[in-house]
C-alpha cells in the first residue's frame, strides 16, 4: 500500500463516526448493510451518513453496490488488510509474527527508551 493511500485511510478513520461505521461494516462481512441501518446502528442524521460513508468510499474503505433501490456498503477488506500490512510491515524487527498475539511484548526498558 502506497504512503498516500495509507494517509487518506488513517485520515478517514481519524473521525469518531466514520470509525464506527467501519467497525460496524467489518462486522457485518462482506454482505455489507444499507445507509438507512448504518445512521441507524450509529445514531447519525441520514444525511451526516452520506458525508461519513462518501468519506470512506473515497479513502478506499468502504464498497458501494446497488441492490434493487438500496445502495449496500461492505468495508474493503482488501484495503483494511493492506493498511494493517503497512502498518504493521516492520513488526518484530522485520520478523513474520502472525498472528499478532505471537508478537513478543516490549520490555519496560525498551519502552522508556522509546
């Protein structure tokens, strides 16, 4: 994933609602929700939901389809997978740690020195 794409991304997550939104978009998998039970499950004016799901879509978060008169979004799992895989390319000194649980915890040393 390039810089730029990683910025918008972090960028558009960097609101409280958009966040939510796509917490509740990725527990919905891949069969995604409407707009109207978004704003709903979120507490957000229909409105404010179109500004906050145009927001991720632009970031390259969030999927839109057309489903009869519905417009259904699903969260971009590719994106999400490939922002989590830049941010976490370096972890471990370079060394694969999958699941993240098997990363190793700092010690309180390195801690204070960061």
């Amino acid at each position: 994933m390039e810089p730029e794409a990683v910025i918008k991304a972090l960028g558009a997550l960097a609101q409280e609602h958009r966040l939510a939104v796509f917490r509740l978009l990725v527990q919905a998998g891949p069969d995604g929700m409407p707009a109207g039970l978004i704003a709903e499950a979120i507490g957000v004016a229909p409105s404010s939901m179109s500004f906050h799901l145009a927001q991720l879509a632009k970031a390259g978060l969030v999927i839109q389809r057309r489903q009869s008169r519905s417009i259904i979004y699903s969260a971009n799992f590719g994106a999400m997978n490939g922002l989590m895989g830049y941010l976490t390319e370096n972890c471990c000194g370079g060394v694969s740690c999958s699941p993240a649980a098997a990363c190793p915890p700092q010690t309180c040393e390195e801690r204070d020195v960061a």
